[in-house]
C-alpha cells in the first residue's frame, strides 16, 4: 500500500468533496479516498502494484479538478 496527498485547485463545497472520492474509490486498487475542503487536498490509500499514481490524478481532472504538482 501506499498513501500520498494531494493538492487540488476548484472544490468549493461538499459536492466537490464527495465526487473526488468517489471517482477515486471507483478505481480498482484504491482502498481509500478522503477530500477535504478547508485544506484543498485529498489523501489517498492505493496499492501501487495495481493503479499508478497518473491513473489517480487522470481521474480527478476528469471531474474537472485541477492537481497541483
């Protein structure tokens, strides 16, 4: 398993929060999502054997978020 954090521009309510999680935890390998608003990040729990920390932020950016690198 591994965790990273993110930073992410554009979540503006608890609507955001909940669509990055779930988009996140759709994807096979993620064991956890969890956004949060006041610090505009998500942490993440994935196994890296399985999905690529690319595959991840791809999905974000699908929801139409954008990650700081």
């Amino acid at each position: 398993m591994k965790d990273i954090e993110l930073k992410l521009k554009g979540m503006h309510c608890k609507s955001c929060v909940i669509l990055v999680n779930d988009a996140l935890t759709d994807i096979k390998g993620v064991k956890s999502a969890n956004a949060n608003l006041e610090k505009s990040n998500v942490k993440i729990s994935f196994d890296d054997n399985l999905v690529k920390e690319k595959q991840l932020i791809d999905a974000i950016e699908k929801e139409g978020y954008k990650v700081n690198k």
